[in-house]
C-alpha cells in the first residue's frame, strides 16, 4: 500500500486505511470483532473473528503486551465513529 492508501498506524504491521469503502460483508465481520475485544472476550474468540476477515491469517503466539488488543478495538471505534459521523 502507498500513503495515499493507507496511514501507518503505531504497530507496524497495521495500516489504517483512507478514503476505502468497505463491501457491507466485511464491514459487518469487522464490526463483529470489534464488538467481541471491546466486550473483553478471549484470545481464541479474535483469533476466530480474525481468521474470517483475513482468509490467510495465521495465529501466532500470543502478543507479549496485552494492551495490543485494547490500542487495536479502540483505533476501530475511533475509525467507526468516524464513519458515522460522515
């Protein structure tokens, strides 16, 4: 991805897209995780909703800083409120 399609984020392996219109199917599986990390469920329950939106995601070990989950929910609401505020 360029700048003009994507922001860095603070991970470095997650970009934050500009300006994408996302296909109602995917924006309703990414609502979906979103809802389960703020609603605290477990590691296995995002891996699950993250293998339905990434087809080729492969589950590694578990982040050594929890507040990983919390930064990456937070963002999407922030994106998500964003887009309902347009």
């Amino acid at each position: 991805f360029d700048s003009e399609q994507a922001a860095p984020t603070p991970h470095p392996k997650i970009l934050c897209a500009k300006n994408a219109e996302l296909p109602a199917e995917a924006a309703a599986l990414r609502n979906n995780l979103i809802k389960a990390a703020v609603n605290g469920r477990d590691d296995a329950e995002l891996r699950a909703h993250l293998a339905l939106i990434a087809q080729d995601y492969q589950p590694g070990v578990a982040p050594r800083h929890p507040l990983v989950v919390e930064n990456a929910a937070a963002a999407a609401l922030r994106v998500i409120t964003a887009e309902a505020a347009a």
